[in-house]
C-alpha cells in the first residue's frame, strides 16, 4: 500500500502488510534479532515520519509517549 511504499523508500523501513479483513487498515511491525528501547524508538519515529509524509491524518506523539515511557526505566525493572 502507499503508506508502506513511502516508508520503505524514504526511510529504508520494511513494514509488514496487515493480515485479515482489516489488511487494508493496518500493518504489521517485525524484527529479526535483537530490539532494545533505542531500535523501538527508531521503529516508532519511522512510523511517525512515514505518516506525516504520505499525507495520513494521525495524531502526533506516539514516540514521544513511548520515550517518557521508556524512560522511566527503573520503574520498569523486571517486567
């Protein structure tokens, strides 16, 4: 679809096409290997940019809610 189109060839960000009735809708996030806070981040701020640049309403936000989230670490130890 456009949106994922946009991010793969502005950003060099591969997103998975949704599944089921809603596959036009939504996407699907993936990694291979390792993810830590910092590549959630990139994920999210991609996520974010590609929207912006393809034209898609959304609200703004999402990455820095989940950097405040994020940041709370030690809140977060064990879970």
């Amino acid at each position: 679809d456009a949106l994922r189109k946009v991010i793969l060839d502005r950003f060099d960000m591969s997103l998975g096409q949704g599944l089921g009735k809603q596959s036009d809708r939504i996407f699907r996030i993936g990694h291979l290997g390792h993810f830590n806070d910092l590549t959630l981040c990139g994920t999210l701020a991609g996520v974010e940019m590609g929207l912006a640049a393809a034209g898609v309403p959304h609200r703004s936000g999402g990455l820095q809610a989940a950097m405040e989230y994020l940041t709370r670490a030690p809140e977060r130890a064990g879970q």
